[in-house]
C-alpha cells in the first residue's frame, strides 16, 4: 500500500477536523475500529486517567462481544 493510499483510507473515517467520527469510540464509519482517550468520547473526563479507564472497558466489552 502506498503513503497516498493509506492517507485517503484514513481520511475516509476523519471528520472536517481531522477527528475520527465516532459515537462513544466506536467508529461511525468503519466497522471493528475504536479508540480511547479523545476529548469527550463519553463525558468530560474521557481524556483523563479517572474516565479513559470507564471509555477502555466499553471498548474492550464491544471488541470482546464481537467475537
């Protein structure tokens, strides 16, 4: 895969921003890709140690539950 090929794939789930769309870390455009840690994933404390933690498990649950 070329630089520019991985570069469009990417973009393909980026916002106007260059922000993964998602609804809880769960991307809204490609499906088994999440993330952790972004401003507001699930409340304000989502890039804080005291909510990554919260956001992680749901994550892992959604990955588990997949199978």
């Amino acid at each position: 895969m070329t630089a520019e090929e991985i570069r469009r794939e990417v973009a393909a789930w980026l916002d106007e921003h260059g922000m993964p769309r998602h609804r809880f870390g769960r991307s809204t455009d490609m499906d088994g890709l999440y993330f952790t840690g972004l401003h507001f994933q699930y409340a304000v404390s989502s890039t804080m140690i005291a909510g990554v933690g919260r956001d992680a498990r749901r994550v892992a649950n959604w990955i588990a539950a997949s199978g």
